[in-house]
C-alpha cells in the first residue's frame, strides 16, 4: 500500500509500505478514506518529537472503513464506517477510567507517533473499540476528519479547561487551525466576547468571519492595552493559549482578569516565566492538557445538529499521491493561507 | 487607646493612638478581646508591602465585641461577639456576588494594611455586615481567632482549590502556620495519604501530630525519589505550595500527577519557573487565590461539631502589653516552635 | 400616583395612590418607566396567593430611574437608570451569601406580593444596592424588563438546573412565556435537539420561530412516543417542566433518559405522583426552584452583546393608564396570542 | 459445585451444579473465597424482581481468585486475588463512557438476576476488565467483601448524589446495611450533624457507634420536630433515604431546608407523593441511583489508609455449607442484630 513514511529529520518519503495486520485481539484494521496533516507532523518532521523513529508512517487523523477485526472487537465489524480518533485508549487503565484517554498506559498519543499512523491506505488502531466511532449514515466524511483531533483539541483543551460560561469575554491567543478550532467550539457557550489575537492579517480576518467579536493583530504592538480597552480595563475571564511560545503565554498572563482562567493548548518547547509575584493573589487558574477526545460524542452530536460547521477549516484538498504537495502548501500556511487540508485516498 | 503601629521598615511601637470612630454608615467599631500575629505582619516591617503606609496599626486577625454601629448596619448590635475576618467585603460589588471577597472593590485586605487593623483596643470594621461573624454561645474564642485568616486560607486556597477529594495523596509543601492549617482541613476530605515537606524537623514532627501520613525533611535532599516512592512513582494528586519561594514551586511541577493540581498559597516576590515543556501534556491544573473567606460560616460549624481543633496551631500567649515579646517570639519561630501566638488584651 | 391595586380575589383597580417613601436606610424609590404582567399576576386575582393582600399595589417587573436613595445606599444615585429584580436581596443573610437570593430573609418575591409592587409611577425597592440593577447607556429599555423575571426565571430554574450541555436532547414542556423563555436561554449551551411541547397550535409555532428543532402537540397524544421516535428511543436528557400541573410532571417522568435532569420551573398547586418504582435505578435528578436572579449581571452581558434577544417575547404594548386592557389581553393568551405585554408609564 | 440456587418466590437450595464455562473472550472465572447476602436477594426470593428467573444461582457480591480468563482479558491473570463488583460494565458503551455502569447496554446488575452470580464455589464474570478490581497484598478480605456492593451504594447513591460538605447537616432515614453504609462513608466529607433516623432501636445504637452525632427513634413519632430542633428549625442540607417505602420518602421531604438535597438510595415498589405544591420554591434537587461502583478504586484507597473500617458491618461469619443458616440469620436481622453475614467457602 501507499504511504507517507518519516525518514529522520527533514525527510518524508510516499512509499510502497507492507500492509499492517493484527497484532492484538483488541486490534482494528481500517482503510483510509480520508486524512488530514496536523501541526504536530511538522514538529515530527523538524526533529522535535523523539518518540517518533524513522520507518513510521505519520498521520493521526482520518475516517475510513474498517476492514477487519481481532477476535475481543464487539463495538464494530467490518465495512462499517468509522472516525478514528488521535488518541488509542484502552478503556479499563485508571486513567481512561477518569477519561483521561490522553494518558492511557497502553495508548495515548501513540498513532503515527510509536505505532504507524494513518497517512496510508490501511491503518492498524489498538484498542479500536474505544478508539473508533462509528459515523452516522448521511455524515459528511469531511467534517469529520474534523473530530480526529483539532476539534476535541480546541474544545477541550481551550473551552472546557477555559470554563468559558454565557457572557464572559474570551481572548484566544493564536489564529491558526487548533485556535479558530477553540472559536468555534467557544460559541457553544455563548460568551459575550470573543477577541481573536495573532499575527497574521489573514488569519484574523478568517478569525472574524468564524465568530471573533474582535480582533487584535500582535505585529502592530499595544495587545495588551487593546484588550483592556475592550474590557473596561478588567481583563479577559478566559485567555486560550493557542501558539506554544513563552511570548504568547506571557501575554496571557497580563490580559487575565481576577477570578479568570488561562487554558493553554500551545506545544511548549521550552519553560516560561510564571509572574507569581503579580498572580499569586489574582485568583487565577491554568491548565494544561493533552487532548483526551472523551468529547468525541458530543461533538459528532453538535455537527449532526448542525451547532457547528467543521468543513468551514478545510482549505485544500489532494490525493494521496500528492501528499508531498500538500505537506507543501500546509507548511506555507502564511502564503498558502492553509488551514487544514483533505488528504482523499 | 493602646496600639501597634508601623513606624516603616523594621520599626514598629506600642503606643497611645487616638480611638477609631465611624466613618461610614456600613462600619462598626470592636473592642478587641484577642487578636494574633500573622506573617504577612512581618512582610510588612520588611518593607515589603508598599500599600501599608508607616502610622498604620498592624494586624487583621481577632474576635471582640461590637462597641458601635453605624445606621446601615443591620445584622450586628453593640454588645455582640463577633469574629473579624481578614478581608472586608461589601457585599455588593461584581466580585463580592461571585463571592470572591479578595477583590471587593472597596474592601479586601485592607484591615492593617491600607486602614488601621486589630493590633489594638478598638478596631473600626468597614462594611460590618458582610465582615464580621456572630460567635456562638459558648464558643471558644481562642479557636476562632484562628479563623480570622489562617484556617480560611489554608482551606480556600489549599484544599478547595486543590479539590482535594477521598482516597487522593496529597503533598503540602511547608510546615509553617498555613502548611498546617492547610493540613488540618485537609481531613475534612478524608485524603489517602498527606506528605508533609519542610525543611525544619520541629515543624515536621508537628505536622505528623497532626495527620500527616508522611514527611520529608528537604534539608536531607532528595524529596521528588521520596515523593515518587510513596506515590507508586505517579506522584501526587495534589501538591499545596504553603512557602512562597520558587523552589518550593518548581518542586511542586516536579511531584504532581498526571490530572493533578497545584494550588499555590505561598505570597511570591518574585516570578517562577514553569515548565510548560514538560507540563503542556500533563492535564494539570494551577491555582491562585488571595482568601476570600468565603467559608467562615462553614469553618464555624465544623469547629462548633468539634470536626477540627484549630487551638493546636496556638502555641503562646500574650498581653497586648507584651505585643512586642510576641512579634519576638513568633519572628523566631525556629528557636521558639512559635506557630500561632495569641495576644490578649 | 396611580397604581393597579389588588381588591381581592377576581377585583383589581388602577386608582390614585399615596406615593412609596423610603422606609428603610437601604430602600430606594424608583419611577417607572416600563413594567409588565406576570402569570404570577393572574395567580394572585384568583386569590391563589394568600401572601398577597387586598390594597396591594401589584407587579414585580419593570425598569425605571432612581428617585430618591435611603442613606444606606452607596451604588446608585438618583437619575440613574436601573433593573428592577422581582427578587428583592440583602446581600447578607446566608441564604444571600451561597447566592439563594429567593430564600433572602428579608427579601425574596416581596415586590408586589408583601410590599406594593411595579405597576405603578412608583416603588420602593427595598434593599436597593443588592436588588437593582444598572443599566448600560445605549441598552433597549424593553428588552430589559425582561430581564426582571422572566429570562431569569426561564435560564436559572430550566436551563442551569437543568445543566444543559453541548449536544443534549431537552423537552421543554410548556411553551408559554417562561417555557420560552427557557427554549430562548437553552440555546446558549448549544443543545443538539430542543422539542417544545404544549397544546396550543400558536405557542408551538412560536417555539419554532423561537428555536425549538420539534414541535409536538399534546392535544393530539402520543406525546411520549413521539419523544421517543425524535431521540433514538432513549428519552431526553433534560425536561423542564414549565406548566405547574401534575400531568406535564408526569411527563417529564416518562421521557427523561437515565442519568437525565428535570428541572420544575411550574409553580404547582397539588402534589405530583413520582414514580420511584421506576425511577429509583434511573440515575435522574429532580429540581425545583424559585428564581434567585443571580445571574442577571450575566444575563445582561448576554443581551448587550447580541446573544439573545428578549424582545421576541413582546406582543403588546400598552400606556399604564390602559393597564386593565393589558390585563385583559394577557389573561386571554389564547386568544389574542399574547406573550408579554409592556407597560408604559 | 456447590451453589445456592433460587427456585422460584419463597425457595432457595444449596446444590451441585456444573462449573461455570468461559462465554465470550472478556469473561473471567473467579474462584470465590468469601461472599456474602443483600438485601435484594430477599427481594428476589419474595418474587419482588421478575428479571431472575427460577434455576438462577444468586448473590453479586464477594472476592476470590481468578481461575481462568478469556483471549481478551488482559488485566488479570489465573491467580490473581481479586475484588467482585456487582455491577458488570463493559467500559465501551455510551453508558459506561459517562461513568454510568449500572446502565451499561450489556452489563448493569446481572450478576446473580440474569446470569449466576457468587453464592457458589465458582463464578463466570462477564466484562472481567472492567467488573473486577484487583486487591493489593495485604489487604482485609472481608473488609472488601463490603466494597462489591454496599459502601459504594451507601457512597455513590447517598453522599455522592447527596453532595455532602463540610459542616453540613445529614439525616439518614434508615439505619440497616445500605443506611450504614451511607453513615460511615459520608464522614469522609466531615459534615458537623449526621441524624439518623430508624424504628428500630439497636440499628440507632449501632449508629451511633458508627458516628452519628443524634439519632431518632421513628417509632416514637414528632420526627419531624425532633430533626427541626436539633437544625435551629431549618432542617437539613441533605436528607438521604435508605428505606424504600412511601413513609420515608415523604419524611425527607419534610425535612430538607431551602436549597437542600434529597438522594434516594432506597428500593421503592410503588410510586410516593412529591410536594411540589409546596416544594416548587424550595430550591431542592432530589436524586436517583443504581450504583455504578465507579467509585471502587477510591474506596478501595480509603480501605488501604484506614480512613474507614467497613468490617463494621460484619456481624455474623458462616461456612458456604451453611449459607442456608445465613440468610436465615440475615432475614431475621431485628432479632438477630445481623448486619452483612459473610459466607466463607
């Protein structure tokens, strides 16, 4: 079969691959209808996530058709259409117990990380029923490529850890994919106000048409005046850090009202300064989180529904086969103005 | 009357001070029966608290009787035995009706801070009503002058915020008054096990009389393997920052769980180390919280059922004559085993 | 002034009446410039209200401007422009403090019930600091009124107890003003499926218009069956039960979903059967509740910022010197399709 | 093998029957050392539960060792000392995803009422994963006889559901096994007044050893002015029933203060009366529940850190042989002062 394979460093190669069979009695095979290239997969490729070796095929996204299953599967059979989700999670661990998925001891993050992933015809998903949903008829498969990750990501990480209630005044802190993907999750809350930072015109201009009540572009300087000019001077109840640098967190800290909540979803690669002499008294919370997809449900419900349009963060699409085009144009997201790309199989 | 009052770093006299009067219709005045010292008294002879200005009488913990109320105020009459909570709330104002105190736009902690406090014969309390606590019959009123700041921030900011629940491990990192009375209503929440960290062995074994489960001494080093060995090397559910350094910070990211909360006590002075690098995954949450003593009401039924005994955090006790002996005693608490000194006057 | 005065059971005047004087240090006196009639209103004229007696000046809705402030009032000034609260608060009491403003003991529903109410040039408002509500300049008077009980009522009683979520199922059962009012405010947690239920043809065209995604009349049967085709045979995670009889109580029973929430705004006149030989293994949770009007600071922030829209509920608007009309009109709904009339003084 | 078998209302016998077989990959047959009799195995033997059908073998509670597993059970293996919940979940279906096992679509409580369960030498677990717990070295056997169904009964159902605080005021309508559970298990939140309430005096001194701070005896009538003068004439904050009858649920009712919690633990036949024409503005929340034994691991925590001691409960011990004896001493608990019986096998 096809497929997309890290080769070290800076190296990624469309290649002819061995297909994956079963290796547990708890194991799916699914064919890939549809994937996606998330951030992380840059990171694979710069070299920043060890865990990752040269021979694995990356992706952690998608929706298929599942193709065959090991003998402990009850939840799906084959030729059933399922969203895969980014996490695997055993189900019984302690933690998938507290539906903390993302710290399963035997899954986790591991798709196209440790285990091969789904930029591929086929893929092998462990634990795959609790790690699979299956797609109600009439869905559109776009939409949920969706719900592998960047949706939960958003919706988790930043609204609910962010405790964003009706009426509050929400500052998300990055414009890219995973933070537009917090603003439209945000407004399944109804806040009052919803200021969309970056540094990028037109992401914020994208930002605007996606719900942002107002936005502030970084490059032009004066942020955090800004925000507290669209506050009464009071701050925001909910800053969503959505970039991963200290700046950005930095940022947060100084728009944050008494009482409010900074949720970060950013990757951080390195510590940050934590303003405890200012903050210690401030009553603030933040929180951390690796994203659990425990929403997955609620979130196939709310796109049923109609409550949120995904497809509004798909910008390209490609075949399989050019894969390596859109790994291109997904990197060049300033030019391109990229923000999730369809990968058809 | 007689009164402490800061004359600027590093001085303070007991002296004749003109007796408080009424300034507002919401105030009252008390004759203090006992009051107490508190560390954030000693912050500010250091110098170290720029909004307590030299002529203030020092100190916002006590209990007393109501000598005068002014024509607002309802629920108190001259006579009554009262407690006086370290913050003044007003009641009304955005941050009072979300019950954060803290940050009452006319009140706070302003009691020996930015008006006069309690270190004296007479105290005036603004907004009474919402200040001051009717002590039961028959109460004890050395107990509750634990309940002016100590016992409500210990709670608060310790155990609420680190939504400490049955069957959790707990680490509380510092000994010193509000490790400890962070420790003792810990137990309201029926925690597996309380790791109690200090560097001094005196406060340690104080702390076991008190219900830790554990303690570690950080002088002999080593205290994140001691941790992890207790813990099953997971760490803890949640770590309570009781010292207000970075170190004792940094130790607290360095012990939690996955899922797990630090809530911060400690007053810092200057800012910390976070390492989102290691932490953006670890689904942690971090808390902050000036007292808002929201609680009092509920921290006198459990010292009315006998659920709690914060008489064990008194260790000495004074005349108001004697209030220097006290500030003596208590800023020596390594040699003296001071935790909570009782001044009488 | 005049003012409408309840004679006693069936006799109501619009008559001259002494004007209200500031009776207590926290009263204000308020000139109204709109109120409006509430169920509640009817309730009383059938002499369904024994609290409530003859030579009481009725209502308990409006907005207006402050007249004249008691001594004890500190954040209002006369010529401002406020909310009236039906719930009149102290702000101190402990019903007060863990925000139970309906169970204030000394407020509570009083406004037109046990003191003379809004409907009127003027009123007291007792408690004023803590029962009036400044309103934003710019802000549309009528929407506000409101916001005075029946948003409140509709978001507090139905939809917080009822702890709507993203992607739930909710029966609204009763689709008069407080239903819609609940069909209105539900929607700022984004349900996937929102079914109004009710007998009158109009009112369900109306929960349409409103935003229900279904529509069942009761007056053709079926009702629980028909529920169970729109939810996949499970029944709805929330009912709110907005009528006060015993049968739509019932239904409720019948429709709600384990681990489901039925949250009783009616104000119910008989008891109810609850079947605990069923429901005792179903993992259901029951509320009831008198509005508490908590949440009218961010029931404001909702309106300000375009999130709803409480106009929606005015059919009719009347000058106060045709109160009877607007009575009249209200009390035949059925008729003359009436939701909420505006008063005009 | 030797197992108890139910025969039809009012028959039980103690007979050989085959060894339970492995039935689908993720069963498990455990070995039972120690089991023990509930009160709904009376229910069942007095024809009150028409889901367990003559030949059936009974009982859903006990501990043991695994014997034997299927090709999918991977957290167990033959040896292991293991824990018995009475519940079976899966851990896959919607149900379970929530937290909410007693609903599982393929599990729930079917363990001695639609498959045999553990009054017999050996039993088939289904779902063994996520339905059996491992018990650590060391640990109390007959201590965790108890955490297969009571203590996270008396837990989940009651203090859980009853959100019980710190110095909050409890009654508990009934003093057998379930309402003993509850009465020690709410400790672990330290509430200042723990009423209980029951006809029969020994259950009351039994309560009160356990840690009831006062108890009523039902059976000298004024209940209700006797839980009213011990509450200041407020009534409690939380009113758990562990009855089952119309009586008790309605003695709740007239007990629970504004804005207080009503959590039904009881097994009700027939349907009771609920004041709502009294209730409707009492700001209570009533709650329903068949235990979901998701609270286990915690249990199981506070067990191992002493914090209770569930071999309280434990009032007779007899051999597998005798379990005829048993239920006859359990059945007659008024005379014989039974509370849980162990049967050794």
């Amino acid at each position: 079969m096809k497929a997309l394979v890290y080769r070290g460093p800076g190296k990624k190669v469309l290649e002819n691959h061995a297909m994956p069979q079963l290796e547990a009695p708890d194991d799916a095979i699914v064919r890939i209808t549809r994937t996606t290239i998330c951030g992380t997969d840059l990171h694979i490729l710069k070299g920043d996530v060890p865990t990752c070796t040269p021979g694995r095929i990356l992706g952690h996204e998608g929706v298929g058709v599942v193709e065959q299953v090991g003998a402990a599967v009850s939840a799906f059979r084959p030729g059933e259409h399922v969203l895969i989700s980014c996490i695997s999670a055993c189900g019984k661990c302690d933690y998938c117990r507290q539906g903390m998925y993302s710290h399963c001891t035997t899954g986790g993050w591991i798709l196209g990380n440790t285990i091969d992933g789904t930029q591929a015809e086929y893929v092998r998903i462990a634990h795959a029923d609790t790690s699979l949903y299956r797609i109600p008829a009439g869905a559109d498969e776009e939409a949920l490529v969706m719900l592998s990750d960047i949706l939960p990501t958003g919706f988790e990480c930043g609204v609910l850890n962010g405790r964003i209630e009706p009426g509050d005044t929400v500052a998300i802190v990055g414009a890219g994919p995973v933070g537009l993907a917090s603003l439209l999750t945000a407004q399944f809350y109804s806040p009052a106000q919803i200021i969309s930072i970056d540094l990028n015109a037109n992401r914020l201009e994208v930002a605007k048409r996606f719900g942002a009540t107002s936005t502030i572009n970084g490059a032009q300087g004066a942020v955090v005046e800004q925000v507290k000019a669209l506050t009464g001077g009071r701050g925001v109840d909910c800053a969503v850090e959505a970039v991963g640098v200290p700046a950005s967190f930095v940022l947060c800290q100084d728009i944050i009202a008494p009482g409010g909540t900074i949720a970060n979803i950013g990757v951080h690669g390195v510590k940050v300064d934590l303003h405890l002499e200012r903050l210690w008294s401030q009553n603030i919370t933040i929180t951390t989180r690796l994203v659990d997809t425990v929403t997955t449900p609620m979130l196939l419900k709310t796109v049923q529904s109609g409550r949120i349009e995904p497809t509004k963060l798909i910008t390209h699409r490609f075949k399989l086969d050019h894969i390596l085009d859109a790994y291109d144009t997904f990197a060049r997201a300033a030019e391109t103005h990229a923000l999730k790309v369809i990968i058809e199989t």
